[in-house]
C-alpha cells in the first residue's frame, strides 16, 4: 500500500486519487497512518454490502428463475392482448 503525507495533498493530489483508483492509499500525519483511500469496491467488499449476480436463464436460482418467468409470462400476456 502506497503511503502519502497530508502535505503530499497540496502537492499531489492528483497522482495520490489515481493511484487510489489502483490500490489503496494510506494518509499519514506525523508519521503515523490516519487514513486511507480505497475505491468504493473494495469499501463495499470490506462491509459485506451484497455485490451484483448474474446468472443464466438455467443456472438461476429457483427464486430468481421463478420471478423471471413470472416476468416473461406477463410480457407474453400484455403483447398478445395488444395485437
């Protein structure tokens, strides 16, 4: 992890955001870690947030297979009364 100084701030701030967009970064004042820059996946991840799934039409779980039907019925539906 890469370290900058809170004067490194003024200084480069930008070269400080891109490398956070590549790993985190740690902040450091007076020598000692204050905070640290990380990239809202790798946060999300930390928290256990749920991440986005993708599944296919046959390997869905049953819920999601399910309402997907359910879904796909009622598009069905709505075309043939339209028509």
């Amino acid at each position: 992890m890469k370290q900058f100084s809170f004067p490194d701030m003024n200084r480069v701030s930008g070269e400080i955001l891109e490398t956070a967009l590549i790993e985190p970064v740690t902040l450091t004042k007076r020598g000692k870690e204050r905070l640290v820059i990380l990239t809202t996946d790798t946060y999300q991840r930390l928290l256990g947030l749920p991440q986005a799934q993708v599944f296919g039409l046959y390997d869905a779980p049953e819920d999601v297979h399910r309402e997907l039907m359910t879904g796909l019925d009622e598009i069905l539906v709505e075309s043939n009364t339209d028509g």
